[in-house]
C-alpha cells in the first residue's frame, strides 16, 4: 500500500517547487539564472524520487 504521507507530503510539493523555481524564477533572475535553474530542477528531480518511492513504500516486509 502507498504511502500518502510521503507522496502528498513530500514528492508533490517538491515537484510544484522545483518547477515554479526552473520556470518562473530563473528567467527573471539574470546573473545567478544557472544555478536557480540546477537547484530548481535538482529538488523536482528529488521530488519525483520520493513520489516514486512513496508509492512502492510498505510497512510489512515483503516475503517471498
């Protein structure tokens, strides 16, 4: 069973930030426009992991 708390709680708000920082921000800023980028994209990147993660979350081991 997926974890909610991880996917609702970490992986989506992450995701929103990461984007709103590489789409929005980055082109107002002009000299550190790089680096909001690669910190923006790093953190929707990271999102997407837990998000992923957050689905495949159990708290019973697995045993085959």
């Amino acid at each position: 069973m997926p974890s909610k708390s991880i996917v609702a709680g970490v992986g989506i708000p992450m995701i929103a930030v990461g984007a709103l920082m590489a789409w929005l921000w980055a082109p107002a800023e002009g000299v550190y426009q790089n680096q909001i980028e690669l910190v923006g994209s790093t953190i929707g990147i990271l999102g997407i992991v837990f998000f992923i993660s957050g689905l495949f979350y159990s708290k019973e081991p697995v045993m085959h």
